[in-house]
C-alpha cells in the first residue's frame, strides 16, 4: 500500500533535487523530483540492458529492488541484486549468482506474497560463435527462506522477460540465440513458459519465424491473459510482432509495424486497467530515427511518433502507466542540445502528448538502458504495487555508473497521518505581536511528505483564520515560528492539520490559551502588528540669518517597519539594522505616526521577508531616486519600506509632485527604477497607509546645523572626534543634505547634527575638483539657537586652511576662534620688539572613541569597528593603531594624522562561532555578540535615516545647530 511522495512526481516544474550523488549531471531545471541515487559503481555500460525487460520491483512495505550485472573478482559478468528500504537513498547489493561463464541481461518481478523472481541469460551471445548455447535460468528469492535453487528454464534462450499474474504464476518469455554477425544458432522462435505451484508447464512456441526473433517483452491484463511483443528479424528488414493468449490458447499474430524499412525494433508494452495495449519502439531508417507508438483498442489505431523523425541518434524506449492512466515513455537519444551525448529523454500522455523533457545533461558519459518500473501485478487488497500513482520511476547506467530516480510510492491510501500538536498544549498567556514557536509532530502509515495547515481560533474553536499552509513538509517533528496577531482572547486555540498525499488528512487541537497586549505598550502602539509602519514627521527649525535666506522649518522625516515583538527594521546611516520598538517612544522621538497598509496578509508576510532579506546592507545617500530591487546594496529609509511593499503590488507612496504637490502620480508606475525619491511624508499621505496611533510635542526640535554649496564641500567633526561629510556620516543621526535654500539657482550645503556636544566642532571647508579660485562661500552655523556667520562672501583661494573652530560650553555658550579667517594685525608700535613666535609642539596622539557596530550580529556578518586618532600637536605624527580581540591581536594600520588634525580607523571583522567578544584599541574597550546564527540583531540607538522636504516661512522655534555655506561666483 504505497502512495505518493510528492503528490506526483513529474520532470518539468522544478522546485528542489534532494540528493546528487556526486555531480551527476541531471537536468535541475526540468525536474521536480527526489534524486537521482547511486545504485552501484564499477558497472558496465550494458548493465541494465535491455529495454525489453524489467528491472525494478517494490515490495509491499515499500522495498526497492534492482537487478543488473556487472562484472566480479575474476572479471566474469554476474547477476547482482540491489535493494533499498528508505525510497531509494542508500542500496544494498548482494551478488546472486557465482558462475564460470559471464550471467547477463537480467529481468525482475515481484509476487503478492513479497516474493521476487528473477530470470537472465546464461552466456554472453556476442563472445560465441558457431555451437554456443546462451541459456536463460530462474531464480527465486522467498521472502521468508532468502534465495531458493537456481533453475533451467531453455536452452538457445535469449533476452528473456518476466511477468506474474494473479495467481502469482510467473510467466517467462525469450528469444532465440542469434551470434556475429547475425547468424541463427538456435532455438525454437520467441517462446513462453509458466510457472505455477505444481512447477515448470511444457514450453510453447508462440512465434511464426523461428530463427531471427528476440527481444521479447510481456505485460499481463486483468483478466490474466498473456500479451508478448518482440523483434522479428526476416531478414531484410526488423518489425515489431504481437500476440495474446487467453484461456482458449494463444490468438493470431500479428504485426505492429506499418512501415516496412525499419532496423533496431526491440519493443516494450504494458496493458492499461482497460486492457488496452500499448507498445512502443524504435524505427531506424537509414539515417532517420523515430520513437514509435501504437495502441489496441477495441482495434489498432495509427502509430504515432513520440520523436522524430530526426537525424539525432536514439535508442530504444520503455513505456509504463501511472494510476492516472498517464502514459510515460523513457529512452537514451541525442538532441540539438547533447548532439554526441546520448541523455535520458521523457515524453507523457496525460490528455494528449506533452512536450519531451531531457532529463539528464551530461558531458561526458552515455546515459543508457533505462529501464521503467511497470507491472499489472501483484494487487494488494486493491492496489496495484507496481504501477505508480502518479508519475513513473527507472533505472540507467551512467557510465560506469548504475543510477535510479527515486520512485514515488504507489497505490491508493484511505489511512491518514497522526498528528499531535505539542505546543501550545492550553493555558498558556502569549503576548500580541510576540514570537511563539508552534510544534507538532505528524506520521503517515507511509513514507512520504505531508501537507501541514496552520490555524487559529480566538472564540474558543468556533472559526478559524489560517496562519500558515506548508506543504511538501517531512514526517515527524516540525515547527512554525509565528508572530501573534493583535487581538485579546482568552479563548484563543491553535490547530494543526496534516494532509497525505491522496488526500487523507487528520487535525489536532489545542487546548484553550490566552492572547493579551502587553501592559507596558504606550497607549499609542497598543494595536501595532508585524508589517506596520512608523513614521517620524522630524520637523526641526533652522534660524539662519544669512540674507536672502529666510528663517525655514524642514521635515527630516524616517520610516522603519514594525517586523516581530518588539523589534524594527530600518534604513539609517549604520545602514539596515533592528531597533527595538522602544527608540519610537517619548522622548526619543517627538511626532510619530503608526501606519497600516491596505493589502493582504500574504503581501504584509512577503513585505516583512523583503525587508529582513536587506538586513545589514548600507545606507543609501543617493536620496534623488528610488529603486526596489532586491539585489540592492544599499537602502534609505522610506526607500527600504516602500519597496519591501512595492514588490508585493502594494504602492504606498503618493508621489511627490515638486512642481505641483496636490498632483498624486500614485504607485501605477512603469518600472522599478524613478527620478523621484520617496520620502516619508508620502507614505503618510498615501491612501493606502491608515494611521491607527501617534503621539506628538507642540515644539519642534533644536539641533545642529552647517550649510555650504557648491565649489566647496564641508567636514565636521564633533568633539568626539567623529565627522560627516557628504560621503560618509560616522555621527548617529546626523545627515548632509544639498539643495537651493537662497533660491539662487545652485545648490546649498547643509549639515544637521541632531544634539549638540559640549566642546569643539572642526569645520573644514574643502574646494570641489576644478572650482573657480574667484568664487565666494558664506559660511553659518547654529547652535542651540545661537547663530553665527563664521564667514561671508570669502573667495575659494583664500579658504584658510586650517579648520573653522567652534566652541560649545557646557552651559550652551557659543564662541568662534583659531581658524576663522585671519584679521589684519594691528600697527607696530614705534620701537617695539616683535613677539617672537611660540614654539610648535611635537605630535601628541590620542583615541578619541571607540565604536563597536552592530553590537549583536550573527555567524559570519561583518561587525565593522570604528575609532579616531587625534593629533592635538603642531607636527604631524604616524601611530600604530592595534585590534585586538579578547586579547589577540586581530589586525593593525599604520595611520598618518596631521598638526590639530583627526583620522577616522575602520576595522571590520567576522567570526565563525557564537559568544561574546571583547574589543580593545590602545585601551578604549567595547564587545560584540555573535548569536547561533546568520541573522543580526543591532543595538537599539535611534538613528534617522532622512530625506529633506522644506517647508519655508513657518517661524517655531528650535533648537539647532547648523553650518550654512552659500557662494556667489564672480560676476
């Protein structure tokens, strides 16, 4: 009673190939299956040779069997034995004959009572000449006693094929014994002989040419009449010849063929549960090939090509038949794509012929002598063992090598898989939107995979809403990782259904648990689910006072997606990392907005998955576009969120119109890749995003802010030593943004850091490549309120070369020195001595920070670990900056600081296994988690990954510390 593993197996929709032996080369992308395995190596090419006969029985509890020949110790050809109880993964073999002479071209079958029977040729034809006798024997394996005597079947006997019927009669047919090149030697045509329980019946004779005829196959119908097809050789030409016999003996013969030109025939047949006759073979005329077909109905219908005519070499093929009436032929051929490599090729007939498949591709090695599971018989309290329920299963030599393509499991099954569930058991208390781990374990009377439903019931069992449906899925223990929706029941339930793969399913049922939010949740996040999004609007205030400039509010919006308990993921300037939940809440954030989007429950799955994949990838400063490939290696913010949903059909974006902002342009675009970035103000405003919380402050926030334009660019450096600048940001949260804040038609440069530090900020203003030494910057920078113009209308050759410096107290006090540009010295006094110049002091170098980022990441991600060597003296100095790891050294740069000057050190490493490592640079010290796994888990600073939309003429006020650059160039 043995079923399907797969639901069906077929060649043609691939989804996975289990096991490959090696590298063999089997065709993945035509083929949706479970292997191909190893059977046996140091065959021979001739192995299972030949088409015309059966190779592959299955037992009732699902054993494998196989029989070929291939050489022993002494080089002599025997007669071997395969078999395999765990669907044909591993085999074992045992050797069945021990003879003098070489034992060939074998054939099996199999009996209702588990029983095999196999028969072979005694004597290779092609080593004997003139007075040889090939002989065919039988040998049968008992299933309770193991292998019985072999027995003498006939002399001059050939090829022979093996069949049983009903009654577990065997029935043995053969040809005669023909040597090189082609002279008859002997026996008495293609003869048939029975075995039953009183023994061997007298031999018949059941072809009209007695010379020339080999190759015979049998099939046997359901009334147990006997039907035989074989190569008869009349010497000009090779046809394909057929007879029946029923109770009242053997009908007429009859000749299958119509074309009268055909050579290399040897046929092979099988009999549907209509008793419906079907054969096939193979027609070589001159240089032409066919694959040839033909069926008896209620009479013979047309031969139908199966290939061909082509010029592509092919061999002879085998046919068998599935439960479903489906008909398979396989055989060996060439084709435009393996022109001198023979390949496994396959064609069905389920309603009509489908398209051929080639199931192998190898390069180097015939793939030959495929031989196909089949028989009528044995039935087994109604199932027919031997035939599939869907798709078909073989045996090949590849090379050397003896290979079989897993076989589904057969028959119909009316029993269903147990399953129980494990967890949750009933009286347990889960948390919205936590992670729960469902367990279940599921076995089938048979082997095979399950088909597995997940569900939920929040009324106590009355309905349920499906979580997950999983098919294709092992026996035995199983898992899904959950996220639990936002509802609150104390009558909530799991239930688990496993399906087989004839429709035979059972379910088990939790017993009654809790759900309920969690008491600590802000009022405003009470209701969020995975694939919500948040959004902060980011307004801060800027209060230049640089003419035309006026004073201007900016939203520096950031979005992040809501994805398991407890946990974001978001695009900032430390690139795509989880944050924890908490870094949206009061006061961390001051405008947050929870956002819902309107799509399926798949779409918000597949989005969450989308946005997981990009974990770890960079930061993407290109704000002037957006793009939703999945390939991308870098990511914005509202940028990650917008095309984790856009690549599920959900447009979540109203598209910013800058020449008309109340013209949407919607998410019904033509492709991926836009000159338009989105910002995360138009996710808000989308008609498909519904806002189902917030929290708000009336007061716009102060920060920092510089501004410069273009012929030069700025790099600030805050007194921790870490800088931004357009390329690069190492500051938590700052951005540096470009555009035309005086309406002059070139673009500003504006730096915003998002809380101001006590100490010194290092403004440097750097000339672009090829700016005009005649054009003129102004520079501003603000600081908690304080605004101060650091430099107005300056032209580029005289940028001064050491920073601007700026200098926060801890009371809040602004003050500028020690780099603006120089004022002119006051008069000499008359007779005065000149001051002389103090002396410079030698390179005095020192670490400023250390950073460790992410905190927690997983088996081989990179955790980059950043620091800056500061040079507080006048000359410049070169220091040995060190790496180590829990007290080894991990690496080392040699790093060149120059007088009053900081550099930025970057380390990234990667380790193999889990734990916690300690970090250690010149004595400035930190750690990182490596977990059991590939996936990371970042720390949880907020940080602002910011698109600019400007808002101008809002006066609120702020706090802000800004660098404002403008320039004019010279008229």
């Amino acid at each position: 009673m043995l079923r399907s593993q797969v639901g069906r197996i077929l060649f043609g929709l691939l989804t996975s190939i289990l096991i490959i032996t090696q590298a063999f080369p089997f065709d993945i992308q035509s083929v949706e299956a479970l292997g191909p395995y190893e059977v046996a190596t140091g065959t021979d090419k001739f192995s299972t040779a030949w088409e015309s006969q059966r190779k592959l029985a299955i037992e009732s509890d699902g054993t494998i069997h196989a029989v070929y020949y291939r050489t022993d110790g002494s080089l002599i050809c025997q007669i071997y034995h395969a078999y395999s109880s765990d669907d044909g993964i591993t085999w074992t073999e045992e050797q069945v004959t021990s003879a003098s002479r070489d034992q060939v071209y074998t054939a099996l079958a199999v009996d209702s009572q588990d029983n095999l029977h196999i028969v072979w040729q005694d004597g290779d034809e092609g080593k004997m000449g003139s007075g040889g006798n090939p002989v065919t024997y039988y040998r049968c394996k008992n299933k309770q006693v193991g292998w019985q005597a072999a027995e003498f079947i006939s002399s001059y006997a050939t090829y022979p094929a093996i069949a049983v019927d009903s009654n577990d009669d065997v029935h043995v047919v053969y040809g005669t014994f023909v040597y090189p090149p082609g002279f008859w030697g002997g026996g008495n045509g293609i003869r048939w002989k029975k075995k039953t329980t009183s023994g061997w019946q007298t031999e018949e004779s059941i072809s009209s040419n007695k010379q020339w005829t080999r190759w015979p196959a049998i099939a046997i119908d359901g009334s147990d009449n006997i039907h035989v097809a074989w190569l008869n050789d009349p010497r000009a030409y090779e046809d394909i010849n057929y007879r029946k016999r029923t109770a009242s003996g053997w009908e007429t013969e009859v000749q299958v063929n119509t074309e009268l030109d055909n050579v290399r025939g040897k046929p092979s047949i099988i009999v549907d549960s209509n008793d419906y006759v079907h054969i096939v073979w193979l027609r070589e005329t001159g240089v032409m090939f066919s694959i040839r077909y033909r069926t008896y109905t209620t009479s013979w219908q047309p031969p139908v090509d199966v290939e061909g005519p082509t010029t592509y070499n092919q061999g002879p093929p085998v046919i068998s038949i599935d439960n479903l009436g489906h008909i398979h032929v396989v055989w060996t051929g060439q084709h435009s794509e393996s022109p001198t490599i023979d390949q496994i090729r396959h064609r069905e007939y389920t309603d009509s012929w489908q398209p051929i498949q080639n199931l192998t591709s190898s390069t180097s090695d015939d793939q030959d002598y495929p031989s196909l599971l089949w028989a009528r018989y044995p039935v087994i309290s109604g199932v027919q063992t031997n035939q599939p329920e869907d798709g078909y299963a073989f045996i090949w030599q590849d090379g050397t090598t003896t290979r079989y393509y897993n076989p589904i499991y057969y028959g119909p099954d009316t029993t269903p898989p147990a399953v129980t569930l494990t967890y949750p058991n009933g009286g347990e208390s889960w948390l919205t939107c936590s992670a729960q781990n469902i367990t279940w374990n599921a076995v089938d009377n048979l082997p095979g995979t399950l088909n597995y439903l997940i569900e939920y019931s929040i009324d106590d069992g009355s309905t349920f809403t499906t979580i997950a449906s999983l098919t294709g899925q092992s026996q035995g223990a199983s898992s899904y990782a959950w996220t639990v929706p936002d509802v609150n029941s104390a009558y909530c339930r799991i239930k688990t259904t496993a399906t087989d793969g004839t429709g035979n399913s059972t379910s088990a049922t939790s017993g009654a648990f809790t759900i309920s939010g969690p008491a600590s949740a802000p009022d405003w996040r009470q209701g969020i689910q995975p694939g919500d999004i948040l959004y902060d609007e980011g307004s801060i205030f800027i209060p230049v006072i640089l003419p035309p400039i006026p004073p201007t509010i900016i939203s520096i919006g950031h979005t992040g997606m809501y994805v398991r308990s407890g946990i974001t993921i978001e695009a900032d300037s430390s690139g795509v990392l989880y944050r924890d939940i908490s870094s949206w809440d009061k006061p961390q954030r001051k405008n947050v907005y929870l956002l819902r989007v309107n799509c399926s429950q798949e779409a918000i799955n597949n989005a969450i998955n989308f946005a997981v994949a990009q974990l770890n990838k960079e930061y993407d400063y290109k704000w002037v576009q957006k793009k939703c490939s999945p390939e991308s290696n870098h990511w914005y913010c509202s940028e990650l969120v917008w095309a984790a949903y856009y690549n599920q059909g959900a447009g979540i974006n109203t598209e910013y119109n800058w020449s008309n902002s109340e013209v949407p342009e919607g998410f019904a675009l033509p492709g991926c890749v836009f000159d338009q970035p989105v910002h995360p103000v138009e996710i808000y405003r989308d008609v498909d995003t519904l806002e189902i919380g917030r929290h708000e402050e009336t007061e716009v926030p102060w920060g920092v802010f510089v501004i410069v334009i273009c012929p030069v660019d700025l790099v600030v450096t805050d007194p921790q030593g870490l800088s931004i600048s357009k390329n690069s940001s190492q500051i938590v949260g700052a951005i540096y943004m470009q555009d035309d804040f005086n309406n002059d038609g070139s673009p500003d440069d504006l730096i915003y850091i998002p809380q101001a530090k006590t100490g010194m900020y290092l403004i440097q203003v750097i000339p672009e490549p090829g700016a005009n030494p005649n054009d003129t910057f102004s520079l501003e920078v603000s600081i908690n309120g304080q605004s101060i113009i650091l430099a107005e209308n300056v032209q580029v050759k005289d940028i001064p070369s050491e920073p601007y410096r700026v200098q926060v107290t801890e009371s809040g006090t602004v003050s500028v020195f020690a780099g603006s540009p120089p004022a002119s010295p006051p008069p000499t006094s008359p007779g005065a001595s000149p001051t002389p110049p103090r002396p410079l002091n030698p390179a005095q170098m020192s670490l400023q920070y250390l950073s460790v980022t992410p905190q927690q990441t997983g088996i081989g991600q990179p955790v980059t670990i950043t620091t800056n060597m500061s040079n507080t003296g006048d000359e410049a100095g070169n220091y040995n900056v060190a790496l180590k790891i829990n007290g080894q050294l991990e690496q080392q740069k040699m790093v060149s600081v120059g007088p009053q000057g900081t550099q930025p050190v970057k380390f990234t490493v990667a380790k193999s296994q889990p734990g916690t490592y300690t970090v250690d640079i010149a004595g400035q010290k930190g750690s990182f988690t490596v977990l059991g796994s590939s996936s990371s888990t970042a720390d949880t600073h907020a940080g602002v990954g910011l698109i600019v939309i400007l808002l101008l003429g809002i006066l609120v006020l702020a706090s802000v510390v800004v660098v404002l650059v403008t320039f004019r160039r010279p008229a």
